[in-house]
C-alpha cells in the first residue's frame, strides 16, 4: 500500500463547479499537510498548508484534514478555467524540514 | 517571495554522459533538497542538501549517481552521472526557510537521455 494515494482523474468540470479533489495516506506520524498546483511546464507551487486536523480557507480554496479518517480535501469554490492544472497532494511527519511525500497528482480541466 | 531559479530548465542528453542542475534561490534559505518526478509517478526525493557536508540521500539513490553540492545558504547543484534513459524525468529543487510550514518549488529540469 503506497503511503499516500490520490484520485487518479482527470476530472473535467464546468467553469463555476465546485471542485473537490482528495487523498488518503496511511502513515499516522504525518502531522504537515500541503496542496500543490501544477501548471505544465512549471513547477508545483504551494497553494494551501495545514497544520493536524481541521479546516482552512483562502480565498475560494478550502482544505480540510481529517486525520481520524487518514484523509485530506481541497474543495475550489467558483472554479475557473484559470485553475486548469495538476493538484499534488503531499505530507510530511515534522514540517517543512523534512521528507514530503506526496500523491501522484490529479489533472482538472475547467471548461469555459 | 523569493525567487528560486533552476539551470538548465530543459537538456537533451547521450547516454553514459553526466549533467549538473543548479539551483540558486534569492535570498538565504534553510533547507535545500532535490525531488525526482517521472512520467505518471509521485515526486520523489532524492537527497537532502546539508550546507558544507555530504547530503543526505533516501533509499534507493546514491552519491555516486546523483552528487550533491550545496557550498552556502543560498546554492545547490545536482548531477545526474553516467545517465540511462531511466534518467530521463524531471528534477526539482526545493527550499524551506526557518519556521515555514512548507517547501517551495523552482520550475524544475527536463531531463531527457538519447
């Protein structure tokens, strides 16, 4: 069983969707989580953090932790063909200073 | 937000030959390390680059395939040695500061091997 799977997509939604991508993990000393955009040709660039369980949101990105569950969430409110990108998933036991390991990534399409 | 650069952004390479990837970042940042990511897999890491020692390599990556460098607080360079085409992928470096939550990418190096 991989340490951290995510939903393999793609997934192609209507501009205005609300979006929710996912990933579960499976070691319980993962305490860092983080959501990664990836536009082609770039590299991933962090979208939101969260620290142990529970919610937060930034602007129309929220994720949530549940770590009762080993499961984490982005949902994207109003999508945007702007947010047509590859979403990475990825955790670590003790912060930024360490190993983070991550979900395969997800590709969404946002159709105008 | 700092701005982190990598070099070359793309090469083409023959096999048995070696290549070195900079990474330089604009301002002193704590930690360095360099990711792997291959066609349809997750990102990997290679090795964490400790300034003015030997890095710290995971399982299954070597220093006599992949040495690191990283002679101050602001510079790394990964070289991929006596490449195959299993080399061909994308290599990214990333970077932490003290009390940051998270890492931060630069736009990484596609490497492909003839």
């Amino acid at each position: 069983q991989k340490e951290v799977e995510q939903d393999p997509g793609p997934l192609s939604v209507p501009e205005g969707a609300i979006v929710s991508l996912n990933c579960t993990y499976s070691n319980s000393a993962f305490q860092y989580f983080m959501w990664y955009r990836q536009y082609s040709r770039k590299g991933p660039e962090l979208l939101m953090y969260t620290y142990s369980s529970g919610n937060k949101e930034d602007g129309r990105f929220t994720a949530q932790v549940d770590k009762s569950s080993k499961y984490i969430s982005l949902f994207i409110r109003d999508s945007q063909p702007s947010d047509s990108a590859t979403y990475l998933c990825a955790m670590s036991a003790t912060g930024a200073n360490s190993k983070l390991t991550f979900g395969k990534g997800i590709t969404l399409s946002v159709r105008p | 937000s700092a701005v982190i650069s990598q070099k070359p952004s793309r090469d083409i390479c023959q096999r048995g030959t070696s290549l070195t990837i900079q990474c330089q970042v604009d301002s002193q940042v704590t930690m360095m390390f360099w990711y792997r990511q291959q066609p349809g897999q997750s990102l990997t890491l290679i090795a964490t680059a400790n300034q003015g020692s030997e890095a710290t390599y995971e399982s299954g990556f070597v220093i006599d395939k992949f040495p690191i460098s990283r002679p101050n607080l602001t510079f790394s360079t990964l070289t991929v040695s006596n490449m195959s085409p299993e080399d061909s992928s994308i290599y990214l470096c990333s970077v932490a500061w003290a009390g940051e939550g998270a890492q931060h990418f630069g736009d990484g190096t596609r490497l492909s091997i003839l």
